[in-house]
C-alpha cells in the first residue's frame, strides 16, 4: 500500500520535472540572496533561540 503511495508521487515528480527543477533552482537563488543580504543569519538565530530549550532523546 505505502509502495504504491511512494510510487504515485514519483511518477507525478516524473511529469512535472521542469516545475520541480524550476522551483529547486529558485529556492536555491533565494537562499542565496539571503546570505548575501544577511537576512538568512538572522533567520538562523531566531530559529536556534526557539529550539534552544529542545532536546533530541537519541
């Protein structure tokens, strides 16, 4: 059943290759443009302030 699933999202990943790849490169883009700006250590601090207190029970 969970195969079956899996195998249901990658062939929809299969038809729609351009869009995903598109929307991968304009992440990686925005990613960029916010390190180069500074904004991306900022968002990077506040996300460790709020799991500061958090604990992975490995």
């Amino acid at each position: 059943m969970e195969a079956g699933k899996a195998m249901g999202v990658f062939t929809w990943v299969k038809d729609h290759y351009q869009w995903v790849m598109r929307a991968g490169g304009g992440m990686v883009i925005a990613t960029g443009l916010l390190m180069g700006t500074g904004i991306w250590s900022y968002f990077i601090s506040q996300m460790q302030s709020w799991t500061a207190g958090c604990n992975i029970g490995i």
